[in-house]
C-alpha cells in the first residue's frame, strides 16, 4: 500500500515540471517621454529609464530591443546572426501627440507614447499584422516564482502580442508538437531526451523563431535570446501569446511576409543559410549502436551490395573509441581505421564517425611521457590522454565559477567539456578532426551536445559553469542553448579549413538558431512506435519554417523494437527526407532493411532505389533550401497559403513545390484520406489525375505510398544507382505532368556535388518548358545556364498523363544547347 501510494505522487508530479508563468505580474516599460533618431531607426527613451531600440534592417524587417531601467548596452553580440551590417533602406518617421510611427515601403510601426505599446501594419493594406498586448515587462521585483533556475543568473523578460481570434502559429524548430502550435506552450533548453514522445517539451533543440498566419498573411517573430526561454501562443489565455526568457536581452525580430517563403528567405539572410553538404549526405545511411569491429562494418556493407540495397554511409557509434576518448581509435576493434575506409570507399561507401563534446578527465599517469606521435589517434591513451592534456595545457575547459574545472559525467566517465565560445578552443577543437580525416573519415555526427550531463540531465548542475563569451564570462544560464551551435561551428570551420576542396558535413542533435551556417540535425532518440514515426512529419515541417532544411531521424525509430510492417512505413517517409539514416539503440532488436524477411526487404529496397532515382529532384530542392532558406521537406500550407484546409495538415507533406505524399502512419491499413490542394494532381504510381480541392480515399497496401504530382510539374529522374557517383546520371529521365493547359516546367540544378565550387557559381541551372498544341506537345529545352559540364548523358521526356497516347518516350544526347522536341 505505501508503495502504491509514493508511485502514485511520482505520477502526479512528474507532469508538472514545465510550469506557467503569470507575465501579467511583470513590471511594464514606459511611457516615452522623447525619442531620437539614430543610424537605422529610432531610440526611445522612457520615463523608467527603459530604452527600447527599433532598427530598420531591411523594408520587411525590423529589430526591437529593449533595456530595463537603465540604458541600452553597447555591447551587441549575439552567436546566432549570420549579417550584421544592412544596407540602408528609406524609411521615415512620423509623429503625432500620442503616437511615433516609423514606416518602410513594407511595414509601419506604431508607438503608442503613453502606454509603449507597438503595433506592426501593413501600409499598403492597411491591414494589423500585429500588435503588443501590453508593455515588454521584466521581473523587476523576482514576482515570478517558478523560474526553473537561479533567478540572479537573469531577470525574467517577457514581451506579449495580442492572440488573433484565427491566428496559427509554426516553426520554433525542434518540438515534439503538431504542426500548428496554437493554443501550446513551450520552454527552450537544450536537452538530452531519450525515447520523447509527442508533448515532452523541452527537447533537444532551441530555435526561438517562429512565424504567425492569419487570413493568409504571415509574418515571423526571432527572439535572439538563448537563456531559458517560453512561448506561449495562447495556452495561459486566449488573450495573448507571449514568449520571454529567465535573462539577457528582450531582443527580437519581426518580419512580414506576407508570404512564409519571403520571412524564411529573411530569416536564412539573417542567421545565414544552410551550405550544401556533399551530395551523398542525400544517400542512404546506415547506423547501429555500435557496429564494430571492422570486420562488422565490413558485412553489414557486404549485406547491402550483395542484397542489392543502396547505400552510401555508414556511422560508427561511440565503442570506436578507446573507452570513449574522442579523437583516438580502439584499435583492438579497427586495427586499420585508413585501410578500412579505403576498402569501403572503394564499394562507394564512406564512414562517419560520432564525436561527444566530453573529453576524457584522465590526468596523465604517474611517470608517463608525453605523446610525441604524429598519429596519436591509433597510440594507446591509457597512461595519458592527448586530448586531455593539450586542452588543460591551453586552458580550453570549462570551469566553474569557484575557479574549479566542470567535471560532468557522460560517456567516458569524468569529463570535461570545451569552452567553445573561446575562437582559440574552437580552432583547436577543429583541428583535432585531422585524427578522422587523415584515417579516412568522411563526416562528422556530434551527439550528446545539449550538453548531456548523467549527474543531471536537467542542467542545473551546470548553471555555473563559466563560458569566455567574448570576455563578458556569463554562465550555462546563457551559454547552455548555444554550447551545440558552437561545437557545429568549430567542428565545421576544422573540416572546412582541413579539407578545403570538400564540402563539410556534419550531424547534430542539439542547436540554437543559426545551426544550418554548420550541421544538419537528426531528431535524437525517437521510438520504434507508430506515433513517433507520425511525430517526425510535423516535426520535420516545423523544423523546415525554422530555418532548418536538412532535417531528417532514424528511420524505423531509435528506442524499443520495430517490425517489418513499421519499418517499411518508416521508409515510406524516410526515402524523401533529406538525412535518411536507419539507426538503432544498443540494447535493442536488430533493425537493417533485411531483419524482418524477404517480404519488407522487397519493399524497403523498391523505396531506397526510388529515392536515388530521385536524386537529381532532390538535389535541385536542397539547393533551393540553401539559396532561398525555403526547406525541402514542406507542410501543404508552405506551398498553398491561402488555402486553409492544409493549416493543420499533419500526415501529409510536400518536396519542394511538386511531390506531395500521404504516408501512412498506422498499423494495419490500406487506403487512407488525402487532401489535395487546388489544380490537378497526378498519382505517381498509375498516372491516374485526380481533381485538387478536396479529399479522395486512395489506396495504400503496405507496398505503396500514396504519392502525386503536382500538374504542372517535371520531375526529373536518374538511374538506378547502389551510391550516389556511381555513375554518370544517364539517362537523365523527365516525367512531364500537365496541368490543365498542358503545360509544364522545371529548373534542373546540377553541380559536382562535393566540392564548394558551387560558391564560385559553377553549377548548371536547365529550364525544360512543355507546352501542348493541338494533340501533340512541345518541349523547350533552354540553353543551360553555369559553367558545371556533367558526363555526357541521355535526355529522356515522357508525358505522364493518363492517355496511353501520350506516353511515347522521346529519347536524345543532350549537347548542352538549347532545343525543341516534340511528343506527338
Ligand atoms: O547516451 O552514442 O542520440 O543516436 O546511438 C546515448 C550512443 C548517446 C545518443 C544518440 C544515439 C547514439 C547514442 N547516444
């Protein structure tokens, strides 16, 4: 009976660890008493001393920044923001007794003197896109009670907009939500979250982004802070949605759209935009917790060949390593990491290596002398730990306020962790890559980077560990949320200095805004259950309207045991992500495309041959991620704003502006609900047009995912390959899907896809148009723009629509010129 009763108060007080906060209790800023004009934008001053700051940036996009009681500081620095000097855009300011307004040709600001609130319009509709439901506030006198930490490492600051009766709200990049977050509420702190599902909150990641919709008009909201934040979009009151954070600055940016891929193409200029990662990050992954020894490795990639499955990378896990020392190889298990890598790479596989953040705390051993190898990686460490030493010898680790070095516990016991905000530490840091580079190591997969602490998962125990912060020295309470971003960043300028003439690539869990300028991300450690696999669709659209594009999981779900019918819908969502990795935990059921029988194999390798199929669609959409900020993996409502039945549409998703897929996400189902937006879809399997704007039952038996084409489009195709290079993409295949005109079209980008000359402009763009006259239909092949020549290759076209007439194949070299063919 006692027992009953103490599991009992666990259960019920374990859901209770996020708690509201009653911002109505902070202290509200204001009135202005005078204003002045500065370079960009206006300074108001308060009668509270309070300054607010609002900076024009660019027409579409201004900064607000306030100070409490005292003046604004001139310090400005914040990890996340990729352009810091703007152009000088018009702008004007107008003043009447009670308001200040200050318009571009895009956006008018209202200030409303005596009660500082601001409302954003938009001047040429007229329209209020927004406005403050009261006065930014902080927590002047500690009123908040349930700040989760130390309320002297900040002072709680809040800002708070009225909730739109119709208002959605997407983006905040990492939760373990729906896709549209009204009426939710969520906290932002970095954190290690094994086997999450939907509601857990904080997860692993804090992008303090996201973007409002009401009546199909859009603008976003960045709050640059990355203390302990909170968003709330109207779950403590249909009154407000309000965000704020346990210290720093009330620092935010509006943007207006109206359009969703204008505000993200703003926000990618602004925390910088993802580079393209080499082209075989787009082929197919394969991970286990841990493959090794060698000779492991070395039959799981015999496996795939011999079974016919593409593949491209595999992961090597944390038992690599000598008893987890980053930087070193256990060489009883991999005698010869560079020949292993060798003798893969010639199958066209490569590896990638984890890398945890938690060096070894080994002070050396009595008497031991120190390295002087040139390959310290394949050198024992037991009696004295490289890393370690040079890292203590350079003052890189991270001590606690007492002076005391943080020793936090995680994969090789007693640990230290680098100060990853010293630009020296982190030079260091991406220097000692050399040790994967030079044994042949492709990418790099950075974990536990929250930073995961076993002593404390919650981050407590690290609210005093110091940081360098560009000498300012503030503590976890601030630096906590950034640590994974800076790690990215070290990890990524190392390769890139490293390796120049290859383009970096690197995985992470944890983030803050701005990780795309360095890594990719996975979603951690998600279930084998079929609600994580239908969690990863939103939460892969969400990820994509915070400025992540590369997003992808592990398919078939880390944590518990999947089966074959999960693990074939797994990769019906997974062969059109960008990171397509199956991965699986340590103590759990084997999980490789071939565990479940013949049966699911078949299936899984339908999907994986399809994707690289696909590749060259693919690429050209990851492409427009890194040029426009706009993701590859989209909810409908990115493609169809104005269109209100796809606001919540959770199960479905779109690649790029053509592919829509309608997964199924449920055991023991055949057909499933689709909605398609306005115009005429296609069915990628049969050809079959269905009309847009409503719903259809299609059917999808465990071999098929319900899949269409938008009409209009062209979706290129490549061979079959086992890895992406393999081969010259040819025949260069282009399945053409008329719209109700007979129209159609397509840019196709191509580089060479490893190395950065694509910077320098050397890509090709082709513009393909059709157009049908009569019964027959026209193809224009421009003259291809850039200087990237491919292999010679076949130019195929075929229309897709349901007349068999239609579907002659017209077949010809492309030499490079602009063309005309016809299909009749
Ligand atoms: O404490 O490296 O999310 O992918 O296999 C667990 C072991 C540490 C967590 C990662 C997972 C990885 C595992 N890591």
């Amino acid at each position: 009976m006692k027992r009953l009763k103490l599991i009992f108060v666990v259960v019920l007080v374990l859901p209770v660890t996020v708690v509201a906060q009653d911002i109505t209790r902070l202290r509200k800023i204001g009135p202005v008493t005078s204003y002045t004009r500065i370079d960009k934008g206006l300074l108001l001053n308060c009668r509270d001393n309070s300054q607010v700051q609002l900076s024009v940036l660019a027409p579409d996009l201004i900064r607000v920044r306030a100070s409490f009681a005292k003046a604004l500081p001139s310090k400005d620095h914040s990890w996340a923001i990729a352009k810091e000097s703007w152009q000088d855009v018009p702008w004007t300011v107008a003043e009447t007794p009670n308001e200040i307004t200050l318009s571009t040709s895009e956006l008018q600001v209202v200030i409303h003197r005596s009660t500082l609130l601001i409302d954003f319009h938009d001047p040429r509709t007229r329209q209020l896109l927004n406005s403050d439901e009261q006065p930014m506030a902080y927590d002047a006198d500690a009123t908040l009670t349930n700040m989760m930490f130390d309320p002297k490492a900040g002072m709680f600051v809040a800002a708070s907009k009225k909730l739109g009766f119709d208002e959605h709200f997407y983006g905040l990049g990492e939760k373990a939500a729906r896709l549209d977050k009204r009426r939710d509420r969520f906290v932002n702190w970095n954190s290690d979250t094994p086997g999450y599902v939907e509601g857990r909150d904080p997860i692993y990641q804090t992008i303090p982004f996201y973007i409002g919709l009401q009546r199909g008009v859009a603008y976003g909201i960045f709050f640059d802070n990355s203390y302990r934040s909170y968003f709330d979009f109207g779950r403590s009151s249909q009154q407000r949605a309000w965000f704020g954070a346990e210290g720093g600055e009330l620092n935010y940016y509006f943007f207006y759209g109206p359009s969703l891929p204008k505000i993200l193409g703003r926000y990618a200029e602004l925390t910088g935009h993802m580079p393209l990662p080499p082209i075989w990050a787009l082929g197919n992954q394969q991970s286990r917790w841990s493959y090794y020894p060698d000779t492991l490795v070395e039959e799981v990639v015999r496996q795939y060949r011999e079974r016919d499955l593409p593949l491209d990378v595999v992961h090597l896990d944390i038992d690599y390593m000598q008893a987890y020392r980053v930087f070193t190889f256990d060489t009883s298990r991999f005698s010869n990491p560079k020949a292993l890598s060798e003798k893969l790479g010639q199958q066209g596989v490569k590896l990638v290596t984890i890398v945890d953040p938690g060096v070894k705390h080994q002070p050396p051993a009595m008497g031991a002398s120190q390295s002087t190898s040139s390959k310290p990686e394949l050198d024992s460490q037991e009696r004295r730990y490289y890393v370690f030493d040079e890292g203590v010898a350079k003052n890189y680790f991270q001590k606690r306020k007492n002076g005391e070095l943080f020793v936090p516990r995680v994969w090789p016991g007693d640990s230290v962790f680098v100060d990853y905000t010293l630009p020296d530490a982190r030079r260091w840091w991406g220097d000692l890559h050399r040790a994967y580079l030079d044994n042949g190591i492709a990418g790099i997969w950075t974990d536990m980077n929250e930073p995961a602490d076993f002593i404390d998962q919650t981050g407590k125990n690290q609210m005093d560990v110091v940081s360098n912060d560009e000498g300012q020295y503030t503590t976890h309470a601030k630096n906590r949320n950034v640590f994974a971003l800076l790690m990215a960043r070290a990890t990524y300028e190392g390769l890139e200095r490293l390796q120049p003439n290859k383009r970096p690539y690197v995985i992470t869990r944890a983030a803050y805004a701005g990780v795309q300028r360095y890594a990719t991300m996975w979603t951690g450690d998600t279930n084998s259950t079929w609600e994580s696999l239908a969690l990863s669709i939103p939460m892969f659209t969400s990820l994509g309207l915070s400025g992540e594009p590369f997003v992808g999981g592990d398919v078939g779900g880390f944590m518990g045991r999947a089966n074959g019918e999960l693990v074939v819908r797994s990769y019906q969502v997974f062969f059109l992500v960008p990171f397509c990795r199956n991965h699986k935990n340590i103590d759990s059921y084997d999980q490789e495309p071939w565990r479940f029988g013949q049966y699911y194999e078949d299936i899984i390798r339908k999907y994986l041959k399809l994707r690289y199929r696909l590749l060259p669609f693919l690429y050209t959409a990851l492409e427009e991620s890194h040029r426009t900020g706009v993701p590859v993996f989209r909810p409908l409502l990115l493609n169809y704003q104005d269109d209100t039945n796809t606001y919540n549409i959770d199960d479905e998703f779109m690649i790029g502006s053509d592919l829509l897929v309608a997964p199924v996400t449920r055991p023991d189902v055949t057909s499933r609900l689709v909605y398609l937006p306005r115009g005429t879809w296609y069915d990628y399997w049969t050809g079959r047009s269905f009309a847009g704007g409503t719903m259809h039952r299609v059917d999808a038996p465990l071999e098929t995912v319900p899949m269409f084409v938008r009409g209009g489009a062209i979706i290129p195709h490549g061979p079959e390959m086992r890895f992406t290079g393999e081969k010259p993409v040819s025949p260069l295949y282009f399945a053409i899907y008329p719209d109700e005109k007979g129209s159609a079209s397509t840019t196709l980008y191509e580089d060479d896809g490893l190395t950065p000359d694509y910077r320098r402009g050397v890509f090709r763009r082709t513009t393909i148009n059709v157009t049908r006259s009569g019964r027959k239909y026209v193809i224009d092949i421009g003259q291809p723009v850039g200087p990237y020549r491919p292999a010679s290759r076949t130019f195929q076209f075929q229309i897709k629509s349901h007349d068999p007439l239609d579907r002659t194949l017209v077949s010809f070299i492309d030499r490079s010129v602009a063309e005309r063919m016809e299909i009749r």
